[in-house]
C-alpha cells in the first residue's frame, strides 16, 4: 500500500431518513356507507449504521464521500398497509476506528470487531394512521401523525492502528529500515527526517508459521504530545500497540536521555501508555566495534531501566534475539 493511499482521518456529513406520514384514508366500499378509518401507518426511516469490517486497512474508501444519506421511508396508505421502511446506509470501516462529534469532539464510540454494528444517527419514526385514534365517541377521526423527521450530524473518523508492536523512536533512528527487514513491508526509506508520514504495517513472520503485526509510526520528536511534528496524527496509533518497541540508534549523544524524552511524551500525551510493555533495541550496532560495544554496554547495564538488545537491520545482526524477545512479550 502506497503512503497516499494510508487515509486515517477523515469528516462526513451523514443524515437518517424521514419517517413516512401516517395515512387519513377512510374505508369505502359498494354497499358499504360507513366503513369507518383505515389510514396505515407510516415507515421507518433508515439508519446510518456504522459497521466494523476486518478487511479493511484504512479510510481510503471514505476519502471522497463527503454526505451519506439513508432513505426516507414510505407513507402509509388505505386498507391499514404499513408503508415500507427506509433503506438504512451501512458505512463500513477498518478495526480501531473511533467515531467523534464533529462539533464537540465528544468519542461516540469506537468500533473493534468484525461485522460490529452501531447506529450513528436514527431514522425517524413512522407516523400512526388514522384508524389508531378512532374511539367511541370520534368514530371518524380525520387526522394522523406525521413521521418524525431526520437526523443529521457531521462526524470524524479516527483509525488507530492494531499492531502487536509499535516502532517508537526519534527520526532516522532507522525504524523503516528494520521493519522492511524483519517483515514483507515496503516502506519509503531514505537518510533525511520524516521520511515516513504514515503508519506502515507489516507482518512478522515467527517459528512454526507464527506470525505478529508490527507498526512503523511516524517519529516523535520534542514536544509531540502538544502537537508539534506530526503531533496527535501518529501517537494515536501508538494506543493500540501491546509492545512498545523503543528504536535508538548506537551513535546518539545519550541513549537514556533520548529513551526518557521519547517516554515522557508518550507519558504527557496519555499515561495510560506507560503500562505497555516496552523493550529498547539499539540500532545501527554495525557501526561499533567489539571494544565500543563492550563499553557501551557496562555503561547501559548501569543506566537504562528496562531491557535492551544490539540490532543492526542492514548487517542482519540482533534480529532473530529481537524476534525471540517480542514474541516472548506477547505471549507471556
């Protein structure tokens, strides 16, 4: 999937039908003068139903449906016939899409399982014929309800990515690099910042034909949490990661520094994020030699806090450890 065509945002205005008119038919038959009331009711108008589909990767198919409308239902008529009820329109999205208010940015609700249903605006109920309000004392009544009319609203849609494991890192710490390694993934890679503006997934391929689902996010940098950078478009997608992978690379001036400025944010932006698991991989390791590394690993033992491997994606090195160690992570 090319990074265009990665749509996880997107606003629609959507409207339910009308409710169909109750009828004020009167019963007339040969030989029969008096027939009395037999107005039908009216139709249902359709919903605008929300529904999960795991098929779906993204947004793209939304792009340009700006308006989705369901169909007005039918008004009743003689003999008592119920008019028929509107067509519902069923809008189908990618697993982990949050559906917001528009104008208040208020979470609906969010939908995560396949053939999930949930009715974003109603359709108007269907107004009663007129034979409903006959009595003893109006035997004739001429009148009948009208069907309740729409509703509209405008919403967001939000994808946030289902991954096992999120790639969490600065810019170039060569998190692209290593997911075009470790799984079938084809994402932009080049040597300047930002090169990836959209989420990439990948399958990673494990022992016994195992597999899990790792997430290349776009990087964090200082400040991420108020929206500088990318901002909110890519630490929502870090939500639904079980593992949080920390990607940093060998030469950085200080690998705990940048390990803790990478957690804060994730802890400023939500601190529920912190109770994820989390494993540092040292990248670009094939750039050390035998005595740096030892070096710099009595120096680690000592400073970072949680556990951390040697990689190096393009010399192949670490990444069968890395593999054993996410694996290990998520079925534990």
């Amino acid at each position: 999937m090319t990074e265009g065509n990665f749509v996880d945002y997107v606003k629609i205005h959507v409207s339910s039908g009308n409710g169909g008119k109750g009828s004020m038919h009167l019963h007339r038959e040969k030989y029969v003068a008096k027939g009395g009331p037999d107005g039908g009711d009216g139709g249902r108008g359709g919903h605008v139903i929300i529904k999960g589909n795991k098929n779906l990767w993204t947004l793209l198919h939304l792009k340009f449906k700006r308006h989705i409308k369901a169909e007005h239902g039918e008004h009743g008529s003689s003999a008592r016939s119920t008019g028929a009820d509107g067509k519902d329109a069923f809008i189908e999205v990618p697993l982990g899409t949050v559906i917001r208010d528009a104008e208040t940015n208020d979470i609906l609700f969010e939908i995560t399982e396949d053939g999930e249903e949930k009715i974003v605006v109603e359709g108007g109920m269907g107004g009663r014929g007129n034979w409903h309000f006959k009595s003893a004392t109006n035997q004739t009544p001429r009148y009948a309800q009208p069907g309740i009319p729409l509703e509209e609203k405008t919403i967001l849609m939000e994808l946030k990515v289902l991954a096992d494991v999120g790639l969490v890192g600065f810019p170039n710490a060569g998190k692209s690099t290593l997911l075009s390694v470790i799984t079938s993934a084809k994402p932009k890679i080049a040597d300047y910042e930002f090169t990836t503006l959209k989420p990439n997934l990948g399958i990673v391929k494990y022992r016994d034909f195992q597999t899990f689902v790792m997430a290349d996010i776009p990087g964090i940098i200082e400040g991420a949490a108020e929206g500088k950078g990318l901002g909110h478009y890519f630490l929502r997608h870090i939500e639904r990661n079980s593992v949080l992978l920390f990607l940093i690379p060998a030469d950085a001036d200080d690998i705990l520094k940048q390990y803790e400025i990478l957690l804060d944010e994730l802890r400023r932006y939500n601190p529920e994020m912190l109770d994820k698991e989390r494993l540092i991989a040292i990248s670009k390791c094939d750039m050390l030699d035998d005595e740096l590394k030892s070096e710099l690993k009595i120096e680690l033992d000592k400073t970072l806090p949680i556990k951390y491997l040697f990689i190096s994606s393009v010399a192949q090195q670490g990444i069968t450890e890395l593999k054993d160690s996410l694996w290990k992570m998520l079925n534990d």
